[in-house]
C-alpha cells in the first residue's frame, strides 16, 4: 500500500469519532478485549483516548501484526498523549458469570480506571453497563483508530500478564501460546493437568477435572 492510500485509510478511521464530535461528543474512549477465546488467563479490556493530533497511521487490528509489530506499535501510540486504562476479568469471574460477561465487566473497570472520564464510547461489537453515549461497531478495530489502539495495547498487556505466568507455569508454554490451546498446550495439560489459571467451564478444561 502507497504512502497516500495508507494515510487516506487511517483519515477515514477516525469516522465514528468524527461524528460524535460534531454530535457534540468531546472525550472518545475505544474499547476493545482480548483473550475471550483463550483457555487460560485472565480476560483483559483496555479504553483509550486519542488525541486530536494523534498520527500513528500504522494503527488497526491488533490481529493484523506479528508481536514484535505490535509491541513496537504500542511504544509509538504510549508516546503519544493518549489516556488508556486496563480492567480485567480473572479466571474465576469467568467461571461464574460466564466468558460474554466477563469480557463486558473487563471493558467497564477498563473506563472506570481512566484518569478521565469520557463522555462516548466506541466498542467492538458489544455494550458496557455504563450511562454514557456507546456505538457498537461490528469489526471495530478494524474501522476505528480509537478501538484499534485500545485493540494494540490491549493485546501487549495481556501478552505480558502470560509472559509472568509462564515463569510460574513453565511446562505450557505460556509465553507462545498466552494461553490459547494450541498443540502444545494440549500436550501440557494431559502430561501436568490444569493449573489455576485454566478455566474450569471451558472445554477440554472441564473434561480433565
């Protein structure tokens, strides 16, 4: 992609916050989640308040890098003066009230934990209970620079949440897989068992116990 079309896509994301402004919307906050298909760690959220001259055009789905783009990508939007906040769900609030909800709760301590509080939310494809202006997007961090900063720095933090846990944990690999049941992780558990970051009402997990 040409220099001119990658800056002419990145103009175009910022769409859904253009509109809320003139709406009359000041403060955007973007939210997005990762880990919800994971069978271990925490579920984890991140809310982030771009700047009006925010310029990291590189920004989009976290999914579309490598970590070693992503993790460089999260140092240039960290140098920026965004606000972002993290909020989780730990494994045993997903096992009680169920892998949706978790992920909604992680979004909402996310804005919660923001030094500022904003006054419109975009979010990828859900809804938080919280009284402000939401717009679900469906492939937002695809369609917004606000969800897809939230998006990247989201998916760092939680990378290095299993990077520690597989210090504690080191037979499956937690530092590769960040606990998503990949071959290996599949070997670990029938060769170890479940440890008590696995999620109990998850399957294979539930099976082993």
């Amino acid at each position: 992609m040409k220099l001119e079309e990658i800056i002419d896509s990145f103009r175009i994301r910022f769409k859904f916050e253009n509109e809320l402004n003139d709406e009359g919307y000041q403060i955007i906050a973007g939210i997005d989640e990762v880990g919800r298909g994971c069978v271990a760690g925490p579920v984890v959220a991140c809310s982030c308040i771009l700047p009006a001259n925010f310029n990291v055009s590189e920004t989009y789905d976290s999914k579309r890098f490598n970590k070693r783009q992503r993790f460089l990508l999260e140092e240039e939007i960290k140098k920026t003066s965004c606000l972002f906040a993290f909020g989780e769900a730990s494994v045993t609030e997903i096992d009680l009230i169920n892998i949706y909800q978790s992920a909604r709760l992680a979004m909402k301590r996310s804005v919660m934990n923001l030094l500022q509080m904003p006054d419109a939310l975009l979010i990828d494809a859900m809804a938080v209970d919280l009284n402000l202006k939401q717009l679900k997007i469906i492939h937002g961090d695809q369609l917004s620079n606000s969800i897809a900063a939230a998006s990247i720095l989201a998916k760092c933090h939680r990378d290095r949440i299993m990077i520690k846990m597989a210090e504690k944990y080191p037979e499956y690999g937690f530092e590769r897989n960040v606990g998503y049941l990949t071959s290996e992780a599949k070997k670990a558990l029938l060769e170890y068992g479940i440890t008590p970051i696995h999620r109990k009402t998850f399957a294979p997990i539930s099976k082993l116990i």
